[in-house]
C-alpha cells in the first residue's frame, strides 16, 4: 500500500468532520467577545450555528498497530476523546458524551478498558455549564457508535431526543444483543 493509501485510511473519520467544522465556520457572521455578555448570548436562541468542542477525556494506549500504524509514523498514541456541542436555531444538539464524569480524579489502573487507561480531568457536564448550556437545553443527542469512549454520560441526556438509526438501536437493545449498557441505559426512554 502507498504513503498517500496510509494517510487516507489514517485521516479517512476527519474528513466529514472537518468538513462540518468549516462549513460551520462559513455560516457563523459574527464572533461575540470572550466575556459574561457571550454566556448570557449563548442562552439565547442562535441566529447562526456555533460548534463547541468540549473534552470528553483522553485514552491512554500504546499500540497504534491495532489500527495498521507504527510507532514511528505515531509518536503519539494516546487518542483525544472529544465531545461536540453543535448549537442551530432549531435546538442544540450533543455529539458523543465522552468516557463519563464519574471517573474524574479515578487512577488508571481501576479504569482500564480494553488495554486504554482512561483519564477524565473535567467534566463535560461542567464545560457545558460554562458556556451556558444545562442537561434540559439539550435537544437533541446523537452518538456516532455505541463504543464505551462515546457514551460515558449518555444516561444524563436521556431527555434530549436520541438521533439514532434503527441497526445502531439493535445492535445495543435490539433482540440477541449481548452489550453492557449501563452507560446508557436510559436511552430506551429518551424520544427517538
């Protein structure tokens, strides 16, 4: 396989994403100044999209050749978990919930999960707070795969309408499913 074939299957997930960030930068007129007035603002209904990445942990792992990849062309393998807060004129809407506030301050060795430590140093419930947003002002809550890393306070959004396909919705609650799902196992009440 080439170095371009590598790249792209490596970089492949952040193209939609990158995409969606530029695309929410093109749509945004203003930038409100970093102050108590930019809180209060964010309350309000947006006129335009706004996009708020929010730090959803960070996984400690020291094997990139589970995903095809060296050492030497990842010097860094611990893998950012980030949570997205996409804010629209029709309602906010929650991307992933991170690896979940209750394992704040927890040492690695109790939180290890298929060979990553998990380190949580804020909470997303806190961000959110500080840029004005509460559990109720969710409206909506989409979760891009059921993986422990994206669910870790799914349950504190139960309220929000679950954007969710049918296969994704089965593969967790559907007949058969053999999932530990006490991350989220609110969602089956959450409107869909």
């Amino acid at each position: 396989m080439t170095n371009i074939h590598e790249w792209f299957r490596s970089f492949a997930v952040l193209i939609p994403l990158g995409g969606s960030v530029l695309f929410c930068f093109a749509q945004e007129k203003t930038s409100a100044p970093d102050n108590t007035s930019a809180v209060k603002k964010s309350l309000a209904p947006a006129a335009t999209l706004r996009l708020y990445v929010l730090d959803g942990g960070k996984l400690l792992f020291d094997d990139p050749t589970e995903y095809g990849l060296t050492k030497a062309r990842v010097p860094e393998t611990n893998m950012a978990v980030p949570v997205f807060l996409i804010v629209h004129p029709h309602g906010a809407l929650l991307w992933d919930t991170g690896l979940g506030d209750d394992l704040i301050g927890r040492p690695v060795s109790e939180i290890t999960i298929y060979g990553c430590g998990q380190v949580v140093t804020t909470t997303v419930k806190s961000q959110l707070a500080a840029i004005g947003y509460t559990r109720n002002k969710i409206k909506y809550l989409a979760i891009s795969h059921m993986h422990f890393d994206h669910v870790g306070n799914a349950n504190d959004y139960a309220g929000s309408t679950w954007l969710v396909q049918t296969p994704e919705w089965n593969s967790v609650f559907g007949p058969g499913a053999d999932v530990d799902t006490k991350r989220f196992n609110e969602l089956p009440k959450a409107h869909r």
